[in-house]
C-alpha cells in the first residue's frame, strides 16, 4: 500500500495524474487484498496482469 500511495503522490508532484486503487488482486490460487497506482483509462501501472491475474477496484482516489 506504501508503495502505490508514494508513486501517486510522487506523480502528482511531477504534475501528473495517477488514480490510486484499493481493491483485490485474484490470482490462480490466493485472492489477495491490494492497492495499486493506476493511469486513467488504462490498466494498472508496474503490476503482473499475465496468466489469469485480475486485479478489481473497491476504491479509487
């Protein structure tokens, strides 16, 4: 959660804009409580979405 929340607000100094989510990420076996930086429009930024990982919002900011 640290992470995604430093590379919004590092984004938002360099006058960028970053959506932050809080969500769950379902990956074959587990499914994991997660937050991620996200582009608007596109799909989450640094994350692995290969091989069946999804990733879906609860809640962006």
């Amino acid at each position: 959660m640290e992470t995604s929340l430093g590379a919004v607000l590092a984004a938002a100094l360099m006058g960028r804009r970053l959506n932050w989510c809080l969500g769950a990420r379902f990956a074959p076996p587990p499914v994991e409580y997660h937050a991620w930086a996200e582009l608007p429009g596109h799909g989450p930024v640094g994350e692995y979405t290969e091989a069946g990982w999804h990733h879906h919002t609860a809640l962006t900011i």
